[in-house]
C-alpha cells in the first residue's frame, strides 16, 4: 500500500474517529440533561449545567474540526499538486504526477531496473521540488551500488532535460527488491507514424506493485 494511500485512509479513519466521538458527547450529554436529581448519582444544578454546556460545546468543535480537515483533504486532491515555472511570458504549471509518470518510464526503461516509482517532494508552500524520492526494483547485476548511481543520474538528467536551467534534484532511491527472474524485453519507441499502442507486441514481465499516479 502506497503512503499516499495511507495517508488517505488515516485522514478518512481520523474524520470518522472525530464524528463518532462528537456522537458520543453528544448523546453523554443529552442523557445529562434529562437526568432527574432523584436519580443515583447527585449532581448540583450549577455543575450540571456546566458539564451539559461544555458537552454540546466540545461535541461541536470535534463535529467542525472533523468537517473542516475533510473539506481540506477534497480540495488537495482535486487541485492535486503543480510545478510552477516562471517564464518571459508568464508561469506555467506542470501537474507533479504527469512529471513523475514521465521521468518513471524512463528509469524504467534502463535494463537494470524492473519498475520503478517516483514522488516529487514539494515543501510546504513550494512551487518547485525539494527533492526526488524513488521507489525502483532492480534485476540482480554486479555492483548494485554503481547502478544506483546510474538511476540517480537518469532521474536528475531527465529532469534538467524536461526543465532546463533549473537547480538539479536531489534524489534518494530505496530500492524495494532484487529480482533474480531474467528480465524481459523492454519496450520500444515506435516507429514514426505508428500509433503508440502498436510498437511492442511483447508484453512486459514485470509491472509496478505500487501507484505511481497522484
């Protein structure tokens, strides 16, 4: 399961969590109210007042905080996250997800890598990223440690090369697995005229375990 999927799910369990607690208060506090004095537990009027005034309060913030982190999390990933560039006619902005899409099918296009997954990371506030973190699968070759220094390169030169003049990328790569299987072919570019669809027939042995989209 990707972080982002994870982030999500934490975020949705959080609101539920928040409503469920506001329910709760809620009904604690309804119970108080229409509690009579000859009942069990004796509480004075003034503090019982208190403690129902300071339920339906606490109940409402929860129900609004809970509401609010949810209306915030719609909005993030409907506007999803963008790259900015200034430019003498004004800035332009790259969807991150279609920069990372296109910088994946390259690395993994490299014959020592089986798939790979890459996140641009944006500081808070940022409209360029800090750093490149990618997630790859490596077939098994001698001396893994060149090789992702090879993938580092790749992906900082792809990036410089979709977006020249900018800072270059500091990646981390973690790499997931060694596939020991023998690889299979790696797709072509076709040629020109065909249509993308037709230029390998073959299909890829391995496939990404993981989203590499927003």
């Amino acid at each position: 399961m990707g972080s982002k999927l994870l982030r999500r799910v934490g975020n949705w369990l959080d609101f539920a969590a928040s409503v469920l607690a506001a329910v709760v208060v809620a009904a604690v506090t309804t119970m108080l109210l229409r509690a009579r004095a000859t009942e069990t537990i004796a509480i004075s009027r003034p503090l019982k007042y208190t403690l129902i005034i300071g339920g339906f309060l606490l109940a409402a913030i929860l129900l609004a905080s809970a509401i609010l982190r949810a209306i915030k999390g719609i909005k993030g990933n409907m506007h999803g996250r963008y790259l900015i560039f200034d430019t003498p006619n004004g800035p332009v902005s790259f969807r991150a997800a279609s920069v990372e899409q296109a910088v994946n099918r390259t690395v993994s296009a490299m014959d020592e890598v089986a798939d790979a997954a890459l996140e641009l990371v944006l500081p808070k506030g940022a409209v360029l990223p800090g750093e490149a973190r990618l997630r790859c699968r490596l077939f098994d070759r001698p001396n893994l440690l060149a090789i992702q220094d090879q993938v580092r390169a790749t992906v900082s030169d792809r990036y410089l090369e979709m977006f020249p003049g900018q800072e270059p990328l500091s990646v981390r790569i973690s790499v997931e697995r060694i596939v020991f299987e023998t690889p299979g072919p790696k797709p072509v570019s076709p040629p020109e005229g065909q249509p993308a669809g037709e230029a390998s027939t073959e299909p890829l042995s391995f496939r990404p375990q993981y989203p590499v989209g927003d």
